[in-house]
C-alpha cells in the first residue's frame, strides 16, 4: 500500500483496535491464477499473532487459498473532501480515509474443538450482551451439521500497513474547516473521520 509518511500509522495499538472495531474485511488470494475475493467478518486473536474466520465450502476460493501469502484489507471510516471547505480555490478535492492492509499464510482448520471456539468469539463478539443467543446451548448435532458447510482457517500475520489519510499534510487551520464541515452532517463515515481528525490535532 502507498503509504507517505504522514500518513502512516506505527501505533500497533491503534492497528488492532481498527482490525476489530472494522472487522468485516476483504480476503484476497489466488484462485485459478487470478485475482479472488471474499467479504467476510474476521476475528483477531493477539496471542496466536492470527486472525480467524470461515468460508462457505460452495466458495472454492478455499480450495487453492492454503498455504499462499494472502492479503486482508479491513476498511474504516471514509469520506469525500471539497476543497470548497477549505475557502480557497488553490485547491483540489480528495478522500479521507482508513485503511488497514494485513499480510498472512493462510491455513486451513480442522481440529473441530478450534472451529468451535472461534466461531464461538465471533458470536459473542457481535451479539449483543443482552442476547439470550449462546451457541453452547445449540443443540451439538446441529452444529456438526452446519459445521459441514463450512471451512474454517486462520491466517498467522507476517506484515500489517496502517493509512490513516486524515488531512494531516494541510495546516491545522484548514483541517478544523475541514472538521467543521463533517460534523456539520449526519452521515456516519463523515461524523467518524470528523473524531478521528480532532484526536489526530489533540496528540
């Protein structure tokens, strides 16, 4: 990823809070000597240095993804920026963004205990603590039927880039119009980007 330096983000901790808070992400490999994707949420354990999750078995991008250096890019918050905000015409438009690119081999998992467990961390990362739904109280038979149909792997990470495109190469003054003009909305992404520049200012 094109990353200059004032965009770069070298706070690991900052990295992995964005992996987790954005975690439905992209998984690109290699199927059939091109270029495959697949959407699908992705939970990160920091202790195996591995990121986890599932594909459906009908998608055969599983099929030749075992084993290749595979790339997962988790996306967050984006916008578009008028250079009319800026109340100059020296200006052009651009986009803010974050964007984290993680680099891993892809293995394939069978052992049945892995596959319960971290489905059972996805479940009860995104239920909500309220939610009766618990799926050690799922009938075991239904869940070695649904586990059939599909197959889990983890990705062990050799390399993450973080971009976090936030105005930062303009002047402070430009990037609080530029805030001002966000949080002037309700668009979600724009009242996001709007948080993350001010934060930005404040270090």
């Amino acid at each position: 990823m094109y990353i200059p330096k004032h965009f770069k983000i070298n706070d690991e901790g900052m990295i992995y809070d964005f992996m987790e808070k954005y975690s439905f992400a992209t998984l690109f490999s290699q199927h059939k000597g091109e270029p495959c994707a697949t959407h699908l949420p992705l939970i990160l354990n920091k202790s195996d240095n591995a990121l986890y999750g599932h594909f459906a078995r009908p998608n055969e991008q599983w099929k030749d993804a075992e084993n290749q250096q595979v790339l997962v890019i988790f996306q967050g918050p984006h916008c578009y920026i008028s250079p009319s905000w800026y109340e100059t015409m020296k200006a052009v438009p651009t986009w803010n963004y974050v964007s984290i690119h993680v680099y891993g081999k892809l293995e394939i998992i069978e052992n049945q205990k892995v596959i319960f467990d971290s489905l059972n961390d996805m479940i009860k990362k995104y239920e909500s603590p309220a939610s009766p739904y618990n799926l050690i109280d799922v009938d075991p038979s239904f869940i070695e039927g649904m586990s059939k149909g599909i197959v889990a792997f983890r990705i062990i990470i050799t390399k993450m880039e973080a971009k976090a495109k936030l105005s930062q190469n303009h002047p402070v003054e430009r990037q609080e119009l530029i805030i001002k003009q966000l949080e002037n909305t309700s668009h979600q992404d724009n009242l996001q980007v709007a948080d993350l520049m001010k934060k930005n200012l404040e270090r």
